[in-house]
C-alpha cells in the first residue's frame, strides 16, 4: 500500500471520529438567544464519579445594584432520561448594544441536582456563558436573569 492511499484511507478514518463525536452532542436552541450544547457524558466514559457537594446552585457573576436594567431574563429547563449524567453548555446572546453588568442564575430545582460554572462572557460583554453538570439521572432547570445599561448610557454613581 501506498503513502497516498495510507494518507487516504487515515483521512477518511478522522472524519469518521469527527463526525461520530459531533453526532454526540446536541444543540437545543430555545429561542434566537439562548444555544445549549448537551452530551450524554456517560455514554463517552462509562466510569464517572461525580460527587455530591452540599453547597449553592446559584451563580452570581458581577455586581448586582437594584437601579440596574434587566436585559433579558428567561427559564432553562432540560430534562434527563434517569439513565445518563448531563453536561450543558449554555450561551446567552443580548441584543442590541448593551454592557452585561450583572448575571445571576437561580437554581429553580429542590433537590441537588446541577451545578452550574462561569465559562465566558458576562461583565462587559454582550453575551454570558456557563456550563451546568449533573448528578447521575437528573435534569435542571434554572431562571436567568441578565442586567444591564445599554452603551451610549453612562453609569449611574
């Protein structure tokens, strides 16, 4: 065998790995805003040890003052099947020219169930990212709250 064809057939084998890994994961968008990249991590690794910690689920990003604007606010609920651990990354875009002063996620569930992580964005930015992890079988459902000024306005002191 050759080295064009050695080249051909290890190309061919990538693109395979590439495509199987991207049929893996899901993109949910629930409105032109919000993406929310899931995977079944336990299906990628069959040996996971996620322990459970007694601590907050809410997560608070930046300085929150009472005569901030809130720029968007919506509900992020997905749902587990029971069989597998779920691990989002959640991407929240704000239209128009505006500068995110404050984020704060609630968790909305009773039990410990997701734990939501500061991935990106946020003070100063337009858009806010973070990624939630859950316990084995469980969903999550947090409400998100955005606040801000538009740019053209100054901050008030």
């Amino acid at each position: 065998m050759s080295y064009a064809e050695m080249k051909n057939i290890l190309s061919v084998l990538l693109w395979l790995l590439v495509f199987v890994f991207c049929e893996q994961q899901n993109d949910l968008i629930s409105n032109g805003k919000t993406v929310i990249t899931t995977k079944n991590i336990t299906a990628l690794s069959p040996k996971i040890d996620l322990k459970v910690l007694k601590k907050p689920h809410h997560l608070i990003i930046g300085r929150c003052y009472p005569h901030y604007q809130i720029i968007h606010q919506e509900h992020i609920i997905v749902k587990n099947d029971g069989k597998s651990h779920v691990d989002a990354n959640i991407r929240i875009n704000v239209d128009g020219p505006v500068n995110i002063t404050c984020v704060l996620v609630y968790d909305e569930m009773d039990q410990d169930s997701a734990y939501p992580l500061y991935s990106g964005g946020g003070v100063g930015q337009n858009f806010v990212g973070f990624n939630v992890k859950t316990t084995y079988g469980k969903g999550f459902h947090f409400f998100v709250q955005i606040f801000g000024i538009k740019i053209n306005e100054t901050l008030p002191k």
